[in-house]
C-alpha cells in the first residue's frame, strides 16, 4: 500500500469516526436539561477560584468576574 493510500484509508477512518462523534452529539442535544445544569456551572466557577493563578491564562479572571455578577 502506497503512502497516499495509506493517508486517504486513515481519512477515511477519521471521517467515519467524526461523522459518528456528530451523531451521538445531535442525539444528545434534546435530552440536555439547561436548567439542571446550571448548579454544575456554579460548582465548577467556585472551585476554579481556588486553584493557583496563571499568569498566560484569563480564564482565572472570568470565572472571579463571573462569580461576582451571580452575588
């Protein structure tokens, strides 16, 4: 088996794999419960303020902002 067709069977399997992680995906969409998911949201920004700083990252500051604007 040639390079190309080596690369165009690894595609193809690639293809195959996202088409089915889209699937899966959309069939989820309905079943998810915003509302319930919610809380989660707001354990998971509490928690982030406990973690260290990182100085190359601006999420640290988000989650702080976003956790002001729901007191």
């Amino acid at each position: 088996m040639s390079e190309i067709e080596r690369m165009r069977e690894m595609y193809k399997r690639q293809k195959a794999g996202w088409d089915y992680i889209d699937a899966e995906r959309r069939a989820a969409l309905p079943l998810t419960d915003t509302v319930a998911m919610l809380p989660l949201f707001n354990t998971s920004f509490e928690y982030s303020k406990t973690l260290p700083p990182r100085l190359e990252s601006g999420f640290t500051a988000f989650y702080a902002a976003l956790s002001r604007v729901k007191k």
